[in-house]
C-alpha cells in the first residue's frame, strides 16, 4: 500500500488525490452577485448538506492551486452574504460545466452557459431555471482554512426558500431520484451520473471558450441540440477557418454526400453524432459547411 504524507506531496497532487478518492461528490451550482450587482455563475463540488433544522449547506470556493487567487464567488460571497445553490443534473451538466471557465470580472456565466437566470423570491442572486432544485440562501458565515493555493473556504448557508420542479416529484411529492438524474464529481475529468453511473466531461480549456452566447442562431434555434450539445459547442476557444472546413468536406464523402442533399435536419444529426463521440470540432466544421454552402 502506498502510504504518503501530505507535507511530501505539491498542492496539486494532493489535491488530484483528495478529489479521487473522496467521491462522488455533490455539485454546488453557485449563483452570486457582485456589489455592483453584477451576476456570477459557477459549479464546486466541495459541498454537502450538513443539517436540516436550521437547513444549512456548506460549499467550499477552494483558492487556486496554481496561483493562489480567489475566485469570483468568494468575493461576491463576502461582500453580499447572499447566494442561490442550484442542484446539477445531467441535462445541464455540460453547460455547468463551461460555466466553470474563468471568464473575467463581471462576464455574465448565465449567458456564456446559455441558461436562463430567473429571479429569486427572498435573495437578490439570480436561480437557475433550468436546474430542478434551487435554494435561496443567506450566509451565515465564511470560514477560510487556509492562505495557500488550494486552501478552500468554507461558505456556511442557510436555507430560506426551495424551489422544486415538480416534473421530479413521485405520486407522493418526494423527489424521485431517477426523475430527478443527479450528477456528482470525481476526480480528473469523471463526473457520475445517479442514473447510469461514470462518464466523462472534458474540462473546460484553459483559454476561454467562445460560449454559448457566440454560437449562431441557426444552430442555437435547431431542434436536433440540446442544452448539454451547446455547452460543449460552447466550450470552443475559436470556430474552425474555411480553409480547415473545406479539407475536412474533401476528405469526409459521407459529410459530403449530406451536405450536397441540403437536408438541415439531417446535417444536424451528422453534427450531433460527432458530439456523442466528443468530437466537437468535426461538429463545427458540419455545421460550418452547411452554412458556407447556403451563402
């Protein structure tokens, strides 16, 4: 057995560790909002529930291990002791999961992440339409455990109000647990989901994704993508060159035999076929000869 000390180990290993072995873990989809006013959107999966009178849920917005900063969520946390923890299940985990790119101050993650930010009741931070569980929350306290890279910060919650769609609910107002089709955290890129066990969400990329905010309409608009196939569209730095479009049509007969039959909804699907496959270039460049050839 492999026996470490965690004074031995980098910040980062240690943390590659802990996010492994401690898993799966619930997604806290935190929505805040800046002094200013501003709406902030991100996913952490230090979170749990820790007592129910009061109702309580702790997350914790971990400094950076790579550079010791702190994250949006944390300043706004502490400037309005206000937030919403929308739960994550699997019809948005993609876009969750590009909300989670480090966009600048103030970049509005709803609209990078194409949800929908919808008014709270009692707190001022915007909810998650599109989430099947929403809390409002005050914060009773913050607890920061550390001034090192990685060192989290513990946002203590209280629960004033729930939203729940009632899609989710059984015969007796419980949440069902398959309707409901919760996502939850591992470590590297592993995510599991409650229904169907372990699958793989690529971390967003390191330079900032396009958005879903910059796809366009056509594509926006289709019936054949859903919210997790725009997310991953999303999750692009740049879209494909006409150069690179054009070689993939010459060297794909079957993308060229779809494209020559002007069938939208048919190039659609192709597209989507390469999303399943985690192909999201070749799904853009797809969808980018399609709208070339119309022009």
């Amino acid at each position: 057995m492999l026996s470490i000390e965690p004074k031995d180990l980098s910040p980062a290993k240690l943390q590659g560790y802990l996010q492994s072995a401690v898993a799966p873990r619930p997604i806290a989809f935190a929505s805040t909002l800046s002094a200013s006013g501003k709406p902030n959107l991100s996913p952490f999966s230090f979170f749990n529930v820790f007592s129910s009178n009061p109702p309580i849920l702790i997350f914790s917005p971990a400094r950076r291990v790579r550079d010791n900063t702190i994250k949006h969520t944390l300043i706004n946390a502490e400037a309005t002791r206000e937030v919403v923890i929308n739960v994550v299940n699997f019809d948005i985990v993609q876009q969750a999961s590009l909300s989670s790119t480090e966009y600048a101050d103030g970049v509005n993650e709803f609209l990078k992440s194409g949800l929908t930010q919808i008014p709270s009741d009692i707190v001022k931070p915007y909810r998650v339409k599109e989430s099947p569980v929403q809390f409002e929350c005050k914060i009773n306290q913050i607890i920061a455990l550390g001034t090192g890279g990685g060192a989290g910060n513990l946002i203590i919650c209280e629960v004033l109000k729930i939203h729940i769609d009632e899609t989710i609910l059984d015969e007796n107002g419980a949440i069902d647990q398959h309707k409901i089709d919760l996502v939850s955290r591992l470590g590297n890129n592993w995510y599991s989901r409650s229904n169907k066990g372990l699958f793989e969400v690529p971390k967003p990329i390191v330079n900032l994704g396009i958005g879903v905010d910059a796809i366009p309409n056509f594509v926006k608009k289709s019936t054949i993508f859903n919210g997790n196939d725009l997310g991953m569209l999303g999750n692009v730095e740049a879209l494909p060159t006409q150069e690179e479009v054009t070689i993939f049509v010459k060297e794909n007969f079957a993308v060229k035999g779809i494209l020559s039959a002007d069938d939208d909804i048919k190039i659609h699907q192709k597209a989507k076929e390469y999303l399943n496959q985690n192909d999201v270039l070749s799904a853009w460049k797809v969808l980018l000869a399609n709208s070339v050839s119309k022009k």
